[in-house]
C-alpha cells in the first residue's frame, strides 16, 4: 500500500508541476494540492484501525492545510480530537496515519487532545489558538467536530479578544524586525518577511477574530479597506503564491527565502524575457517587491485599525501621546485627527494639485502619518504630478524646505517614496526602486539602502550615542542641509545603469537636479563632489597615511573644510547604512577619522600640518602613559613606540597599545628567563556586549607565520572578523584579531582557546604545515551557511602606487574555512614576505589587504613574478 500511495501522489505532484509550469496560479496549485493529500487523509482514515474506535475521534486540518493552500514542501499540519480519555484503540488508529505519512516523506505536524484540552491550549498558547481559525474537518465524527467547533467559538474565539489582537500585533512587529524591518531586503523572505504570505494571514485572522469579517472582500464591506485594495491584495497573495510554488520545486524542498543565487535561477526558470540571467533576475525581483509592498501598505493598516478599535490602544509613537486623541486642526485642506492626517474632502489634490507636494510639508512640520484615506487620494491623484506643476520654483521650494529640516528628512522622504512621489520630483532616483543589489555587502534594494543612508544622516543630529557624537558635531556646521540631502539620495543613482563606474554616473545625475532645480556656482559643484566622490574617502583610508603625499593628494580633491565635512557626513551614513553600526568597525573608522584630522591640518597650510603632526603624536603618547598609570617606565614605553613605526599610534587606541605593552613585556621576559622563549604569547579579552573576543598574538617574526596563525584559528573553529598586524623592528610581532565563534559570540570557553593555542605551537615548531591538510575536512563557516551557496565576484587587484616601497595586494571572495591561511601560504611560498594586513570579514565576505615585499625588501614590481602571485591567489578564491 505504502509503494501504491507514493507512486499515486508523485505522478499527481507531477501533474501538478506541469499546470504551474503552464501558466496556472500557484494559488490554485496550492488549492489542489491540499484537495490531493485530503483525499490521501480520508483514504488513510478509512482503512484505519475499526469503525467503533473512529466514533469517538475525529480528524481535522489545521493551518495552512486547514486553509487549503499547500505549496510543494508545506507541512501537513493535523488535529486528531478524542471524545474521552486515551484508548488504545484510537491510539492506534493516529499511530496507523501517521506512520504511513512519514514512511511516504511528508512532514506532519500533528496533536491529539480532548475537546476541553485543545481549548485550553488555544486559550493558552496563541499560537496554538491562530492555527485553529483554520481548521477544517476531514474525517471522522460529524457531532464531535461540532462539539469542537462550538466549543472554540464560545470558549476562545469569543473570548480574550483584547489580548489576542495585541497580541498579533505584538507577533507581527517582532517578526518585522527578525526580518529587517523593511520589505526591501536583498534577500526577502516569502514568507515571514515585511509584506509577505503571513501578512496577509494575519489581516484575515485579525478580521475573524475580531468580527469584522473572514474575507478581505468582507473587511472590504465593512469599511476597513477599498474594494479595490482587497482586490490587488489578493493578486498579490497569489502573485506570492506562485514564486513560492516555484522556489520549493526549484530547491527540491522547503525554504521561503529568495537567496541571490535563487532569485536568477527562478528568473530563468519562470521564463522572464529579458537579454541575460541579471536583467531577468531584477524583473522577476520587482515584480516580488512591488506584490510585497502592496500587501504591506494595504493588509498591515487595516489589521491596525481594527486591533485599535477593538482594544482602544494606539500602536507605535503615538501611543506615548495619549492628548492627541480627538484632537482636530485644520490646515491648507487638511485635517489632523489625532496623529493622523487626512482630507478636508476627496478633491482636495484637484483644487490645487501643489498640495500634492505640500501636504508632505504638513506632515513633516506635524510630526503625523497619512490617514489611508488620504494615501488613497494620493494613489488616484498621482497624475497631477506633471512636469510643469514640479518644474514650478514654489513647489521646488516646499520640497527643499523638507529636505533642510535637520534630524526629519528620512520619514517624509521614505513616505514620498511609498506614494509615488519621490521618483516624479527626481525621476534620477526612480530606476534604483526594487533594484537589488549582487554585491556582498548590500543588505537592502539600491532605493531602500538610499533611505537608510538618509535615516543614518537624520541619527546623527543631536545624537547621544558616542560613536556618533563627532558626527553630530560635523551636522550641526552644516549650512545648505538640502545639499547633501539630495547628494545622499543621489549617489547610488548610478547604479541603475549597470555602470562600471557609478560615482561618474551620478555625478551626471547630480549636474541635472542642480540645475533643474536652480543650483548653481558653488552648490552646483558641492553636490556633484559629494557625489562623484562618495567613496573617495574610504578608499584613502585604507592606502598609506603615514605618506605625507597621501593627505597632500586626498586635500587636493577635497580642496576646503567644508567639502571634507559633507564628503565625512555621506561616508559614514553610506557604510553604517550598508548593515548597521557593527559594519563599521573600529579599526576602520580610526583610519577614517585619521584621515579626515591629518587633512585638514594640511588644509591648513603644510607649517600647520607637521606642527600638528608632532602635536598629536605627543598627545597620544601621554595618553598612553595615562593608561598604564605607571606600571613601566616612561622608557619602556617609549622603546616599544619606536620601534613600532610612524602609523601604530594612529592605528590603534591607546587602551590596545596598553595593552600590547603588557603582553610584549611578558613575552620578553620568558626570553629572559629562558622560559619557552619560542613559544608565542596569547592574551585572550571578551567584549560580550559587541559579541567577539580580542586576541593578541605575541611572537617572533618568521617564515610563514600570519598564515599559521590565521590556520589555527580555523582549525580551532574560530571565526576571524578582523586583524590588524605590526612587526617591531627587533623582529618581535604584535598581531591583534577580533575573534568569535559559529554562534557570533566571544570565544570564551576554555577548550577552544587552548585548542588554538597548541595548534599554533605545533604549527609553529614543525618542520612541514600541516595545516591544510586538517583544514581540508572542517565544515562550512558560519558566512558560508549564512549566504549559502551564492555567487558573489570575487576581486583581486595589486597596488603599487598607495604605499612607496612596498606593494598591496587586496582581495574580496566569498568566505569559508581556511581561506585567510590559504592566501597567506601561497603568498609566502612565492617567496614573498607579508609585511602588515588588514583583514575584515562581513556578511560572508573576506575583504582582505596584504602590504607585501620582495626577497629583496623592497616592492613586487617584475611582471612575471606578480603574474604568478595573482594566479596562486585566483586558484585560491576559486576553490
């Protein structure tokens, strides 16, 4: 029977397949599909156990199966409901159901319980009480599923309705965030994610439960949303449907994300039209975002408005406010109830189509939200937005008055975008709307990684985090807010045309909304620098800065404070926009910080410069000495700086230089003490709160020796998140990494720490490195699991110009086990020595720079020798 009901459903699953790849719904698939394993259940039933025992019990679907939409991998989700206590009979009749669909491969998720016991885990657990708004009865007994039913509407569904609506909304908010808090992540989750399936789910429970209807047709008659809402949700519902029906015969299972590598393979799948596998993958994604987004913006408002009726609270900031409850103003046609704003009346847009534009004004100045009459009115007036009316200097005029409100510009903007309106009053920004992004860093769409730039722009003002008070600092200089505002929204704009060289592009698009928008002489030319030099800065953080000629060359593109202060504002939103504040690490913004007081000394006059140089060096220096509050002499100290070199003091805080003291003294003196002189030093500090471990690394210098540090992290199981290394000119090196484990915790437990430490002992007293050998047989990285198999480009470029004697090697490629020892090996067996590096790991990146030299100490510069380095080094990342 079992090898009869496995061939059945998979020549059925086949037929099913064909229709969704003929054309059909995946939402009528679904519908089907659930039909084919309820007939499978009634089949099952039927031959089950003895016809008395199934007298007292009955079968129900619960879920997704409950609601008859079952997609390729779904779970089939059942209730089995006993009249009374355990019989050994029913028993057997669930263990003979159940036993038959794991031996054909279903995943089943199942209960049995008493009427009186299902009821009170649903009054219990919500989660519990929400799978039962969809159940549905299979087989079984008719007057016991009744009794159920009955049951549930008085003792649950009827009961507790305060509670469970908070509640939903409660689960939906934290589910939001789990997801990114927006729909337009890179990588979006069918699913769970911010306007997804579950979405729409929850408006229909909050309806049912609340009484206001099942259906959003019927929601749609009572007045909590258009018809013609109800009627796009529900096409996006089944638009969702159908990429989901997709997706689980593509992957062979379940999984609701639409990774990078998936979102191409399915494009093609699904037949899009466009020229190449890029183009197709960016279709298919702004048909997802676009289906997502309409969900978003019509289910998630409506479930707000009904859970606040019901439960009189107001959700989000305005909860704080209860005295705006009531309260009407009116203002320019516009009237403010509470928080929200809305119509004076439905030809408010065709009186005078300015308001268009103005009302963003008013919401801005507000501080309030469209009511969803007005969003309404918005969407069917968007063809007011003409050239002219936008061409016209006084509507210009409100829309740059928005744009200089320091610290409120994002909110208004972001519901501009939502509306329509953005991409009509700067048409530049439009193409970038839904546009992912293959790069690893990006976590949003080019246009939402816009927004969170501008949000980033808005936290620095008056900000009380420390690490953005010399941010706040910068803003608050600022004159012409509406300059970088627009520099901001526009320089990723050249993105949209798959140019090689995005800063020049937009730096074009920059030149066009000037002067349409009347900017000329030195506003012209700021905004398009802001532009055209967006990553400028970044890039001179990582080349050389102990060169004097680095800071002469970055203060000649520069040219005065002013530009060096917008070009520090959009820098820093740009990176912390890229994946939070944890992407922009410490190390990194040292350099940035270095570089940005080093130029604008030499804007000062080159006199100024090398006095200040000299200056800053001795401050540091008693900084230092502060910190070690006498535990070494002055000269100690002082011997350990000089032989560091120029830039270590720069480089590093003076709490870590502290503390490199403390661990080069201790490695001395076991040298001194002929104590395991050869053995390296490792000193070991947790930093819980930022989730990584410092690891300092004391040794001396030799053959291979970063490599084989850098192995023995990997064979220890520990993840390298950055490292910076020096070598004292007495041979002795000081390496400091950040380190965490699979779990993005500090690496805190014993075992693993010493794991490291003997595989680097040993590594470093054998004769032979066999290391590779141990590496070759470890699993995955945690960025590795995390982008799954993903193919990102990787990049490797030499540098001979950034640092004089000497040259750079950077790399970007996917990370896995044992990379950075991998590179590092075949670095040094080429005969060439690492001289420093700087190695960063974000989002399943490796971003590395090796400062390397010649035998002969001095740069790689013959053409044969630097061809075989970058070949050893792409068979590397290739791998």
């Amino acid at each position: 029977r079992l090898d009869l009901i496995r061939h059945f459903l998979r020549e059925e699953e086949s037929k099913l397949a064909a229709q969704a790849k003929s054309g059909v719904s995946g939402l009528e698939v679904a519908h089907q599909r659930a039909g084919l394993l309820s007939g499978v259940l009634i089949h099952l039933w039927n031959h089950a156990g003895d016809v008395g025992s199934k007298n007292r019990l009955v079968l129900g679907a619960v879920g997704g199966f409950g609601r008859e939409e079952m997609s390729p991998a779904s779970d089939v989700d059942l209730v089995f409901i006993r009249e009374g206590g355990k019989e050994k009979a029913e028993e057997e009749v669930v263990r003979q159901i159940l036993y038959v669909l794991w031996d054909i491969g279903l995943k089943v998720g199942h209960a049995c319980r008493t009427v009186t016991e299902t009821i009170e885990r649903a009054e219990n657990e919500p989660m519990i009480k929400t799978a039962l708004l969809d159940a549905r009865c299979l087989a079984g007994s008719a007057t016991l599923w009744q009794q159920f039913t009955s049951e549930f509407v008085k003792k649950s569904l009827n009961r507790g309705v305060e509670s469970y609506l908070s509640w939903r909304l409660e689960n939906q908010a934290a589910r939001h965030a789990k997801e990114g808090g927006t729909i337009y992540v890179q990588e979006p989750n069918l699913k769970t994610g911010v306007g997804g399936l579950r979405d729409f789910h929850n408006l229909r429970w909050v309806g049912k439960v609340s009484g206001q209807g099942v259906s959003l047709g019927e929601l749609a008659a009572q007045g909590w949303l258009g018809g013609e809402e109800a009627t796009l949700a529900e096409k996006s519902y089944a638009f969702l449907m159908t990429v989901r029906e997709w997706l689980h015969d593509l992957q062979g299972g379940a999984g609701d994300v639409l990774t990078l590598r998936l979102q191409g393979e399915l494009a093609v799948a699904m037949g899009y039209p466009q020229p190449n596998i890029l183009r197709q993958s960016e279709a298919l994604m702004r048909e997802v975002y676009g289906h997502m987004r309409s969900i978003h913006l019509i289910c998630n408002p409506a479930a707000t408005r009904i859970c606040q009726q019901i439960t009189g609270k107001p959700r989000g900031i305005w909860s704080f406010f209860s005295g705006w409850q009531g309260s009407r103003r009116a203002t320019d046609g516009f009237i403010l109830q509470g928080a929200e704003l809305e119509a004076e009346n439905t030809q408010i847009f065709m009186q005078d189509p300015s308001r268009m534009i103005r009302v963003f004004r008013i919401l801005q100045d507000q501080g309030s939200v469209p009511s969803a009459q007005l969003v309404a009115l918005l969407r069917a007036n968007f063809g007011l937005l003409t050239d002219e009316l936008l061409g016209r200097r006084e509507v210009q005029e409100v829309f740059l008055h928005i744009l200089r409100q320091k610290g409120k510009v994002a909110r208004i903007l972001r519901l501009m975008h939502e509306n329509g309106v953005l991409g009509r009053i700067i048409p530049e920004f439009a193409p970038l709307t839904c546009l992912v992004q293959h790069e690893f860093f990006h976590r949003y769409t080019a246009d939402e990684h816009t927004l969170v730039c501008l949000e980033q722009l808005d936290a620095m003002l008056d900000s009380k985090d420390p690490d953005l008070r010399k941010y706040s600092e910068l803003y608050a200089r600022v004159e012409a807010p509406e300059i970088l505002a627009l520099a901001m929204l526009l320089h990723d704009t050249g993105k949209a045309e798959l140019s090689r060289n995005h800063e020049e592009v937009g730096a074009g698009n920059a030149v066009r909304v000037a002067r349409r928008f009347h900017f000329w002489g030195r506003s012209l030319s700021l905004m398009t620098f802001l532009v055209d030099h967006h990553m400028t800065l970044g890039n001179f953080a990582r080349k050389n800065l102990d060169e004097p000629e680095t800071i002469r060359a970055f203060a000649r593109i520069v040219q005065d404070e002013e530009r060096l202060d917008l070009l520090m504002l959009v820098s820093a939103a740009d990176v912390r926009a890229v994946a939070g504040k944890n992407n922009w690490s410490s190390w990194r913004e040292l350099l940035v910080w270095d570089l940005y007081s080093r130029t604008k000394r030499m804007l000062a006059g080159e006199e100024e410069f090398l006095r200040a140089e000299e200056e800053e060096r001795a401050g540091r220096t008693r900084q230092v000495a502060t910190v070690l509050n006498g535990r070494f002499s002055e000269q100690e100290m002082r011997n350990h700086l000089e032989r560091m070199g120029a830039s270590y003091l720069r480089q590093c805080t003076a709490e870590l230089v502290a503390r490199h003291i403390y661990a080069v003294h201790d490695f001395l003196e076991r040298r001194v003490a002929g104590s395991q002189a050869l053995v390296p030093l490792v000193v070991w500090q947790d930093y819980p709160e930022e989730g990584y471990t410092e690891v300092i690394v004391v040794t001396w210098n030799r053959e291979k020796l970063f490599s084989k540090i850098a192995g023995s992290f990997a064979v220890a199981g520990i993840n390298i998140l950055s490292a910076n290394i020096f070598t004292r000119n007495d041979d002795v090196v000081v390496d400091t990494f950040r380190v965490c484990t699979d779990r993005l915790e500090p690496v805190s437990h014993r075992i693993d720490r010493e794991l490291f430490e003997k595989t680097l002992t040993e590594a470093l007293g054998a004769t032979e490195d066999h290391l590779a050998e141990r590496l070759a047989g470890l699993g995955p990285t945690m960025w590795q699991k995390a982008i799954g198999e993903a193919e990102f480009p990787a990049s490797l470029r030499m540098d001979m110009e950034s640092e004089p004697g000497r040259t750079l090697v950077h790399v970007q490629a996917p990370d896995r086990v044992g990379l950075l020892h991998a590179l590092t090996r075949a670095i040094s067996e080429e005969g060439i020595q690492i001289e420093g590096a700087r190695i960063t790991t974000e989002k399943g990146a490796a971003i590395d720079t090796f400062s390397i030299v010649g035998q002969e100490g001095g740069p790689v510069t013959d053409p044969a020798e630097l061809d075989r380095l970058l070949a050893r080094l792409k068979g590397v990342v290739s791998r």
